[in-house]
C-alpha cells in the first residue's frame, strides 16, 4: 500500500533525489527529453535503446548510463532487470509507426508495431514490475498518445492508434492490480511532437495544414514540453494518482 509523501513543501514534492529511473526508447526526441528532465529533477538515470551508438551518446551528454535494449526481446529485457536493482521509476518510451493504409499494410509492419508499442512495454512492465512489486515501491509511466482516443487522419495508421489505445488500457489494467502493492501505474497521451517521425511526417502538405489546423495552439509541441508530465507522475507530487493517462496535445483532443 501507498502512503501519502510526508513534504509539507510542494516543490519537494517533484525532486527525485536518490530514486533510479530507466527510461526505454530514449536516444533521441521525446524519450530523450524525458532522461534529461529525470536527471534534472535528481534521479540516476539510465537509458535504454536498441541503438548503442547514439544512445551511449545521448547518455554522456546528459550525464546518465546505457544500457542496450531491445523491448520486444523477451530475454533480454529480463536479463537487464535480472541485472539492475529494483528501480524506483521506469519510463516506457519505445515506439514506432508505420503510415500505411489498411488495406495495404503487411503482416511484418502490423506485426513490429505492436511487437515494439504493446508487447515490448508489456514485457518490461511485467519484468520491472517484479521487483518494484517486491519492493513495494515503485511508478511506471508510459508514452501512450492522443493516437490511443482518437483517430488520427489524414495519415493512415490504423496499426499505431490500435497499439496506443491498448497502451491506456493495459495502464488502467496494471494500475488497478499493482495499486495496493505500493506501485503506481499511469501514461501521458502526447499530441503531435516536433520528433523526427513527426517532422517526417510535415513534409507531406495535406498532413501538415491538417495537423497544425486541428490542434487549437497551432503548433506542435516541443519534445521538452512533454517531459515535465512524465516528472509529475513519476514523482510524489502525483502520489494518489495511478490508473490516469495524462493528456499533452496542445488541445487536439478538444475537439
């Protein structure tokens, strides 16, 4: 069981001082920002990525470790759990899109999609969570997506708003298992981010006057404006939150 953070000052509430934090998918864009906010606000961080050159990279510069991952590994994601120490904080980011119609999408692209968003974050929940479990401690945040309440278009990505949607749910469905062991379980719904998926993505015309139009702040957001949600639930300062999806998209969803 949970119990209410004893700080009388709120702004102790969001220090991470002496917690351990492993963030997934974090080389670059959101993921990274997410690191680099986790380390600000004073935890260890470690980052791991399926890509040890720019992941190694990226932890240098923000003073964090690295650790190789590939998420949709079974194996390996408990053999790096079995190896770290129970952690006080894991941040799943790993995900990828493919924007294929429906009609044309193979069993590869509808398979790794899944594979990486769903299954992938699944695994390490699940391992991970073990030992916050025996623990008794412990927050698990995910990058779900705004793509996870509602349907994306002009692009078609029937695949990626599938495997977000799970995301919010398979967060309900731990939150509501794992609350009274002491772990909290919650994610944030990005709306569209300046990442390199999405900048990709503004190269296309239609997209772009869609998506700016669409979204009432007529911009996208910055990977490090998505980061401070993920400190918040991550930290004491959300102490009697679990089971939430924290919405970050500049008000798309508003309409």
């Amino acid at each position: 069981m949970t119990t209410a953070p004893e700080s009388s000052n709120i702004l102790d509430l969001f220090k991470l001082g002496g917690k351990t934090a492993l963030v997934t998918g974090a080389a670059q864009g959101i993921g990274f920002e997410i690191a680099r906010a986790l380390g600000e606000a004073g935890a260890s961080v470690i980052i791991a990525d399926m890509n040890p050159a720019v992941g190694e990279a990226a932890a240098r510069s923000i003073g964090a470790t690295f650790e190789p991952l590939d998420v949709t590994d079974a194996d390996a994601v408990r053999a790096l759990a079995a190896k770290l120490d129970a952690l006080d904080i894991l941040v799943n980011n790993a995900g990828i899109v493919r924007n294929v119609p429906s009609e044309d999408i193979s069993d590869q692209d509808w398979n790794v999609v899944m594979s990486v968003n769903v299954t992938g974050l699944f695994w390490c929940c699940r391992e991970f969570g073990r030992k916050m479990l025996a623990a008794g401690r412990g927050s698990i945040v995910s990058t779900a997506s705004m793509s996870g309440l509602i349907s994306n278009h002009p692009q078609p990505q029937s695949g990626y708003n599938a495997s977000k949607a799970a995301v919010i749910q398979l967060t309900r469905s731990l939150a509501g298992e794992w609350a009274a062991r002491g772990v909290r379980v919650n994610s944030v719904a990005p709306g569209y981010t300046a990442t390199p998926m999405t900048i990709l993505g503004l190269e296309t015309p239609e997209w772009k006057e869609t998506w700016l139009k669409e979204t009432p702040m007529g911009r996208l957001a910055q990977p490090r404006e998505i980061a401070p949600a993920v400190v918040y639930l991550a930290s004491d300062a959300s102490s009697f939150v679990t089971g939430h999806t924290l919405v970050v998209d500049g008000g798309y969803t508003v309409w």
